[in-house]
C-alpha cells in the first residue's frame, strides 16, 4: 500500500525547489518549510503550503529537528525529504521521522549512524574488503586519538599527511600537512573547527595521495535486497576541499575501472544494509588504485550530472524506494549516454580568498540553451543572507562529448547575469577555459596549482579598452537619467557653445581604482582617456538595461544594472561591480594600518583571543568569524597593543564593524 502522499521537505534552495517540482510531477502535495529570511523565497512559493520554522539562523530554524516535526504534524505531511547539508545526515532526524509515524526519504537511522563517521565508516569497510587509504583510525584497544597520539602515528606514516575531522564533512576540519614540524598545530587547528562545526572534535590520520582524483559512484538500494550503481562522478576541481566542477563520466576512468569501482561501491553499500541514494567517495590514484575515502548518505549536490546521462530521475527513484517499491532498473538495464558537467555558483569572491559575500542580488536572469539545465532557488530582490552555505545555483551542460558540453557550459556562464552580489562566475570560466580542465588531467590540486591567489586577484582585471567602455557606460546611463528627470534630449547632455568638455570619472572595484576622462563627440558617441590611451566608441541602447558597443568597428553586447553610484555590468561575460567615487571626499578612505580590525562580512563571532592590553604582532590571529559555514581567521594588522575589544563569542555582527583595535604601543586607540 502506497505510504508517501504529501511530502515536506525540510530544507530550502536550490535543493528544496528540485525536491518539489519532482513531487509535484509525480502528483504528490508538497510542504515548504522557511526561515524568516526565508519568507519570500522561490521554494516557499512553489510548495502547496509552506510553514514557518523560526528565526534566519539555521539552529533555530532548520537544523531544530522539534520545529521540523511540528511543521509535518501542523500539515499533515505523511513523509520527509531532507535534501542535503541541514538534517539529511542526522541519525536522530532520521530515528525521530520513524518515532513520529514518518517515512523518512533516506537511508536507515543505523547506515546514516554508521557513515557519518569517517573512523567508524573506514573500519567498516575495512572489514567488508573494501580498499581504503592508509592511515590511523586507532582500530585496536587501548589506542589513542589525542594529541600526543597523532603527532607520534603522524610521524610513522610520513608526510604529506591529511588530518581529517572523523565526522561532518564540507573540507571543515581537514588540513594538509607536509612538514612534521606544522603536524601539532594542524591537528589543534582541525580539531578546533570540527568541535565547533560538528559539535566533535574527533580526528583521524591519512596518507595524502598526491595526483589523486576525487571520484565518486552513485549507488542505490532498496529494501528487497537490490543494490545498483549509477556511474560515477568526478569531483577533482576543488577549493578548500569543496567541490566546485563535477563531470560524469570522469575523464581518468575506463570501462573497465568503472565496472570494478561500481562492484566495489554495490559492495560497500550491501555490507551496511542499505537503503536509499547513497555515494561512495574514492580517491583515484595516478597508477590506476583506488581507496574509499567516506560515504555520504543522502543525494548529492551533483546528482544532475548523473541525471543527465541516464536520463533518471534520482528525487524520483528516493520516493519509490523510500514508499516501499524496489529499484526502477536493474544493473544491466542502466545506460549511460554522452556527457554532462556542472558547475556551483557560489556568492563569494575569489580574488579575495573566496570570502563569502552578502547582498540584495538586483538581476538574477539565468541561461537557456540546448543541454542547458539550471538548478537554483533565488529569485531577483531576493537577500543574500550570512546565514547559510554560499552556493546559489547549479548550472549544467550535456552533450554527446565532454567538449560539447564543456562549450554549452562555458557559453551558459557568460550568458549568465547575477548582479547585486559577488560570485565566482568568472573563476569558473577560466577552469573551464584551462588547458589541464579541457585536456581532462587534472587531480585535486588543480586550483592550488593553476589559480594561485595571485591569479586569482588578476582574474577578470579591466583592459584599457574595457576600462574606457565602463567609464562612458555609466557616464551615459547618468546622461540618460538627467535627460529623463529634466524633460531634455539625452544627446544635449555634454554640450557647450564651443567645445564640449571632458568629464573626470573615477571607478573602483573594491580592489583598485581607475581614472578615465569622458568627452562626448556626438549624440552616444565619446572618447574616453585612461592614462595614455585614447579610446572612440559609441554606445547604442538596444533594450532596457541592454547596450551594445562599438569600438573600431567591432561591436559588443553589453548587460548593466544601476544601483545608485554602482554599475553592475557584463562584458563578454565577465561580471564586474564598479562604484562611482568620483566625488568621494578624501577623508572617507580607509587606511589599512589604522589598527582597526573590521569584520570582511556579515557573520557570527565564535572566538575571541584578544583581550584589552596584550601586546600582539601583525599576523596573530585575533578574533575568529563564521559566516556561510566558513571561518574568517581575523588578523592583527599592526604590531601593538589591543586597545578595544568590541565583541563577544556568539555575537552576531554587520561587515565592516570594528571588532578590535590594536594601537601602536605607547599610544592610545582614537
């Protein structure tokens, strides 16, 4: 008998907006569930009903397993789907759905248990003759995961070494060490994070396979003892040991590794009686070997792929097997045709470290194409909040060959527009553009290796050309604004009785600043200086918010939003936000070695190691924030001695304030 009618799904985004529309396609009436930053979000429009949880921050709202199950007693739903990230890895979610008559759309309580913690999970696989990494899991009685214990195994396994949080995941509590010198500070370092992100500060040992990838088998299983795999999944193209490009198939696996891997994950997978969706993670090594790394049991963020070349629903196929029906296929049954690739869209900088960024997201128009899917929960004047993970869309290719999708997924990023808040588009294009990504050689230390910082902050830097384009634009927008408020042809605007004068125009990009001169020489029509270069061009509006230029005859699309002295603007698909200061007075610039000590973001205060009067260095670490699930190190700027201390573990504080204030010693804080 049928269990599953209404289903709520206990999560929010991209993830929760994919839930429903496969819940909807299937007949069945569906539950949103929302924090108050929340409110107006596109799950909760989309969802029959939707019920408020709580509060914006997550433990108030949706990790409070209590608040989840009031929402399903309050609308009647007979069922969860946890999504991902949230609850969908809590085994007490899990035993509470069942306690409260639910069926939870996921693995047993037990698996979920198991899995989750990687100390645990490897002895498992261990015993199931499932190849895992070398390393220290103290297996035996007697031994130790404290400090002393670490440093001393560390040592006998040799470096380079990965300390790994034994729960939780994300790349929190993990650090590389390749000195035996920097082994106690890493393992103080990763144990601090995993405490305070997983509520555990377990730890293990392994060997660092350098070259390896990060390949993954999606797998699943009923209850009536079938087991299947679904391929699987490159995931090598990290940051911060979280994934950012995944492809199926991978470019490094053969047919012949696929079918031993895939034997091997259906293997891992019957050993825990599971039941669900599930994904073996591996670590391919350059000859051919492959180790279990951990399993994740629920769907992943980059199930699309694997939709895309099977042509499966995997939402779907959670439903059937969590309502009681076996697998939809058999193993001989699954085919897989061509090639996708995904990409995450995430709102954060990465010319400034990848630091999160907060912001009102003023256009959201995303791509279209053949082969083009677009995962995603954002609306445009939706609030992009400090409360949760950064990721705001998936965006997706698929094509009969990795270099057709890899094109149509290229081609969907520059058509993109997302404008109000910083995000790694441009980054993204250029792996896709590099000749390791394109080539398919490439190993998890791709972006160490071809993007370092400097690379990074170069990325998407204006030419001249460019630069001049940027300079008439907003001077032109401005024109045709002044034009419209005050009743008079746009094309007067610039005019004078004997020569039309240039105008002084300074942008800044939040990292450096340009100056340009701006003279218009005929209706839409300038030359612009920047420095020594002078540049002619016209501009054509050709619809709103739409332009096209032209420079020696080539012309050129471009997308632009004004947000008071801001221009947001696209140009051959490089996103940019540039900010008006022509007429900034001087006195309102910063000065770095002010001593003041201001929060990067919006974000949550979880430790304080400065106090009034200690004498610090420049460097030392004085004051550490969360926001977006990652932690923000904040550093002393100056040598000196701390003067102010403005803030408190678990305080919740706006970008910009001052958090601390060291002075030059012998002086006193202004």
């Amino acid at each position: 008998m049928k269990r599953i009618h209404k289903v709520l799904v206990a999560n929010r985004g991209e993830i929760a907006v994919r839930v429903l529309r496969t819940c909807r396609r299937l007949g069945l009436r569906t539950v949103a569930v929302f924090s108050d930053a929340d409110r107006d979000a596109p799950h909760v429009r989309l969802a029959d009903e939707a019920v408020r949880l709580g509060p914006a921050p997550a433990k108030e709202s949706y990790l409070s397993v209590e608040r989840v199950l009031a929402a399903a007693a309050a609308s009647g739903a007979d069922a969860i789907h946890p999504g991902y990230g949230f609850l969908s890895e809590n085994e007490d979610f899990a035993r509470a759905c069942a306690e409260a008559g639910l069926v939870f759309i996921g693995p047993p309580a037990e698996a979920i248990e198991l899995m989750g913690n990687k100390r645990q999970a490897k002895l498992r696989m261990q015993a199931a003759d499932v190849p895992c990494i070398p390393g220290y899991e103290a297996a035996r009685p007697g031994e130790s995961l404290d400090d002393e214990a670490l440093v001393r195994e560390g040592n006998r396994i040799g470096f380079p070494l990965m300390v790994k949080a034994a729960a939780g995941g994300g790349g929190r509590g993990m650090r590389l060490v390749r000195e035996p010198g920097a082994l106690l500070d890493a393992i103080r370092s990763a144990r601090s994070e995993a405490t305070n992100a997983f509520g555990s500060g377990e730890l293990i040992l392994e060997r660092a396979i350098e070259g390896a990838r990060h390949v993954e088998v999606q797998v699943f299983a009923d209850e009536h003892g079938n087991a299947v795999h679904l391929g699987e999944r490159d995931c090598s193209i990290q940051r911060r040991h979280q994934k950012v490009v995944e492809e199926s198939p991978s470019p490094a696996v053969t047919p012949e590794l696929r079918e031993r891997m895939g034997v091997v994950a259906v293997q891992a997978v019957r050993a825990i009686g599971y039941r669900g969706a599930g994904t073996i993670e591996f670590l391919l090594a350059p000859n051919g070997d492959f180790f279990f790394m951990e399993m994740n049991t629920r769907l992943q963020v980059e199930h699309p792929v694997t939709e895309l070349v099977t042509g499966l629903d995997l939402v779907e196929w959670q439903l059937r097997v969590a309502d009681g029906e076996p697998l939809p296929l058999t193993q001989p049954e699954i085919t897989f045709r061509g090639h996708a690739i995904e990409v995450r869209l995430c709102a954060e900088d990465p010319a400034n470290g990848f630091l999160p960024q907060m912001g009102r997201l003023l256009a959201w128009v995303p791509p279209a194409g053949e082969g083009v899917r677009v995962d995603h929960g954002v609306r445009e004047g939706q609030d992009i909040t400090p409360f949760y993970d950064s990721m705001q869309a998936k965006i997706i290719a698929h094509g009969p060959d990795r270099e057709t999708a890899r094109e149509r997924l290229a081609a969907a990023l520059r058509e993109l527009t997302a404008f109000g808040v910083t995000t790694n588009g441009t980054f993204l294009q250029h792996v896709l553009a590099h000749e390791a990504f394109r080539s398919g050689r490439y190993d998890t230390g791709f972006v160490a290796t071809h993007m370092p910082p400097e690379t990074l902050r170069a990325l998407g830097q204006a030419s001249a050309e460019d630069q001049a384009v940027l300079a008439a634009l907003l001077f032109h927008d401005d024109a045709v604004a002044l034009a419209s408020r005050g009743g008079f042809d746009e094309t007067l605007v610039g005019w004078s009785s004997s020569y039309a004068l240039p105008v002084p125009v300074v942008l800044s990009d939040g990292a450096s600043e340009f100056r340009a001169s701006v003279r218009p020489v005929a209706p839409a029509e300038y030359e612009v200086r920047i420095g020594d270069t002078c540049v002619v061009l016209s501009l054509r509006s050709i619809a709103a918010e739409h332009a096209e230029v032209e420079v020696a005859g080539r012309r050129r699309a471009v997308r632009f939003r004004r947000a008071g002295r801001s221009l947001w603007c696209s140009l051959d698909g490089v996103t940019r936000h540039l900010r008006d200061i022509s007429f900034r007075p001087p006195s309102e610039r910063e000065r770095a070695s002010d001593g003041r000590l201001r929060a990067p973001m919006d974000g949550r205060i979880i430790r304080v190691n400065a106090e009034v009067g200690a004498t610090v260095k420049r460097g030392d670490v004085l004051v550490v924030l969360e926001a977006m699930k990652m932690e923000s190190s904040l550093v002393a700027p100056i040598d000196g001695v701390v003067t102010a201390v403005n803030v408190t573990v678990g305080a919740q504080v706006p970008a910009r304030h001052v958090v601390a204030v060291v002075s030059p010693e012998g002086k006193e804080a202004a």
